[in-house]
C-alpha cells in the first residue's frame, strides 16, 4: 500500500523549532561532540549495483548503520547524544558556567551526573544508546522494555550497568510507564518519541541522527533521487527528511516513509492528516518498528516534507535479509536485523509494481538510498530468519566489526 502526502503543510516550509533542530548548524554540532567518542568512526555506504539492475533502477546504496559505535544501530546516535548534552546543561547550571564537551570526562561533571538518573521506554534499541550514554558520563539509567522484547536484547542493555524494568503490554505501554515511574522518582526522561508538553528531548535524540545524514552525503557520488527510510514512530525518517531537505532545498530527493504493514502508524497517520494510534493486532517480525503511535514531533516534520507512505509485509523483510546475506553478483554481504532492511524492502517493492514507479519517477536514472537501521541486534533470531547458524552470525555489536 502507497499513500502520496496529502496535508495541507506538505511542502511547506519546516517549522522553525525543527529547522533548528534538524539543521546544518546543530549537525555539525553533532559531529563535533562525537569526535569525542573513543570508538567513533562514519559507518559504511554500500553500492548494490546486481540489485539496482535487477529491479530496473540506476544505483541503490544503502548506508550500513550496524557498525554505529559499537551498538550495531543508528540509535547510537541519538540516546547517548542526549544523555550527553543533558548532563553537560546540568553541569553548566549547577556550576554556573558553561560546560563543553571537552570536560565530558572531568571529575566535577561525573560528581553531577552520578545524581542524574535517565530513563527511557526501548523495543532494544534505543535502550542500549541510552544507558551506554548514561555509563560513559557517570549517570545511571532506568530501562523500560514490553513483553515482546527478547532477552537477548535486554541482556545487550544490561550489560552497560542499567536498571531493567518489564513492563506488561506494547513499546506503548512501556513509554506510559516510563513516563509515570520517571515523574514519580524526579528521573530524566529521554524518549525517541514526543507527545504534548514534551518535545525538546525526542528533539535532540533526532538531531543526533543528523550526523549520519551529513555522512552519507559525503560517501554519495551524486545526491539521491530517491530515500526510503522506516520508520518506527518516525524519528529516524523525520531527521533524514528534514535534513535533506533544509540542506538541498529544492534539490531534495523524493521521500518515502516505510512501515510495517502490521504496525503502521505513519501511513494511517497520513491519512488522517493528524497523529493517530493504530490498534494492536498480530505482532510484526520488524519487532524494532512495531510502534502503534507516531512522535508528534516527528509527524510534523514530516508533514511537510515526506512525498509519500508505505508498507511492507512480513515476508518483503525477511526475504530483505536473506537477500543482503546471499548477495548476488558483486554486491556485498550485509547483516541486517528484521528491521534493519526495511526500507530496501520498500524500494524492492516500489520498483516492482509499475503504478507506484510512475507515481514516484522510478526508472532506470534513479539514484536510491536506503539504510540498514540495524545488524545483528538479536544474533539467534537474525540465524533463525536467514538460515544460519547463530555461532557464524557476522558480530556488528561489541565485536571487532563493531
């Protein structure tokens, strides 16, 4: 299903709080503190030149986001980048001066941020970006997961020395928890997705996403013609779109936003032309994307500047997966997670069903960027999905290819 954007903002200028935000002043600011990081590096862009002949199109690249920081997810970006600037904001207040990110490390700044506790509500992701922010600056961390989350992933979070609580239900439910637990206790909120009265925080975890924005126009020959992104509750396509679009202006590709037939909280959103919750039926595989309500913030964004929704099936992502693990013709090996390759799956779909070409401008002059959100983050059921066995699954987290 493909729904064009319809909302009377579409095309309309960013809200100003979000080209702040999103913009190229705050991205460089992005880089600039994770020059900081010990294990820092721009992750790979992969070309698929045996996959862009095969469906009919000129290049698809596909920026490959699990080698980010040693999580194997783009969400290294955004938690830990908040967390950071948090406690430097509360460092400067308490000491009355301002604190860079150059004194990250300083006695006086771990003394504060060893009072700080964040919290946050994660599917698996963007839990570990949090409380590996919150181990690398002194701060605790309070991490809310649902039921469906494996253990396997909360075992990936806990390892950096973070509260776990279980929560009954959906991500949903978890975020509603978080956020009551959070108020009770005086802890620091830091979600990925906003809702009335807060908004400055998801704010910053997608500024963080930026950074690899910039990078990926970097690794291009030529800007993209076309991005597809999933999304979850929106951030991660919110901050690509906005990016792109404040940077190339009228130049910008054409966006299209994925999701999860199953959870697809976008696309309804879309089509109502205000933020809605979708209902909960069968869980989806993509299990990092099955969110039921989008960030307002994140909608907002991308009202005005998404030319498009979609979704894709249960088998378009699994067969994604397989196909980046058995690649064909020169194209590389890639590992990607059950939601990792989504967006792919949106361009392989797109490219095959001849009216969404037209609607689009598919052919064979197309430039396609897609991003591998994730690798391997749950190893036994990435082995399960593609075949392997779980002891020869490539490691993107913690490892030497991290």
């Amino acid at each position: 299903m493909i729904l064009p954007n319809q909302h009377p903002d579409y095309r309309k200028p960013l809200d100003p709080r979000d080209a702040e935000t999103l913009g190229v002043t705050a991205a460089v600011e992005v880089e600039r503190y994770l020059a900081y990081r010990d294990n820092y590096s721009p992750t790979p862009l992969r070309s698929l030149p045996a996959l862009a002949a095969e469906v009919g199109l000129g290049a698809v690249h596909i920026k490959d986001e699990g080698f980010r920081l040693g999580l194997g997810s783009f969400k290294a970006l955004g938690g830990s980048y908040a967390v950071i600037r948090l406690v430097l904001e509360e460092a400067s207040r308490r000491v009355g001066r301002p604190i860079d990110v150059v004194e990250l490390h300083a006695p006086q700044v771990h003394a504060i941020a060893a009072d700080m506790t964040f919290a946050c509500a994660t599917d698996g992701n963007h839990g570990r970006s949090v409380a590996q922010g919150a181990q690398l600056v002194g701060a605790n961390a309070a991490i809310f997961v649902h039921s469906g989350v494996s253990e396997e992933r909360v075992a990936a979070i806990a390892r950096f020395g973070a509260r776990m609580i279980r929560v009954e239900g959906t991500y949903d439910d978890s975020v509603a928890e978080a956020a009551r637990v959070a108020a009770e206790q005086g802890w620091t909120v830091v979600s990925d997705t906003s809702w009335p009265g807060y908004e400055r925080i998801p704010g910053l975890v997608m500024q963080g996403y930026t950074a690899m924005v910039r990078e990926t126009l970097r690794q291009l020959p030529e800007p993209p013609t076309h991005v597809f992104v999933q999304a979850g509750v929106g951030g991660i396509a919110a901050a690509v779109a906005g990016h792109l679009a404040l940077v190339l202006g009228d130049q910008r590709p054409t966006f299209v936003v994925v999701d999860p037939a199953r959870a697809a909280c976008l696309l309804e959103t879309a089509r109502a032309g205000h933020p809605v919750k979708v209902s909960h039926g069968e869980p989806t595989v993509m299990a990092m994307l099955e969110c039921y309500e989008p960030s307002r913030v994140a909608w907002r964004v991308l009202s005005r500047v998404a030319d498009a929704f979609m979704t894709v099936d249960e088998e378009d992502a699994v067969a994604v997966m397989n196909r980046l693990a058995r690649p064909a013709g020169n194209d590389p090996a890639i590992v990607a997670g059950e939601s990792g390759g989504a967006g792919l799956a949106g361009i392989v779909r797109a490219a095959a069903d001849p009216e969404i070409r037209t609607l689009l401008n598919l052919d064979k002059t197309s430039r396609v960027l897609a991003i591998n959100t994730e690798g391997a983050t749950d190893p036994e059921r990435y082995a399960e999905l593609v075949g392997m066995r779980p002891d020869t699954v490539p490691a993107t987290i913690g490892g030497v290819n991290a």
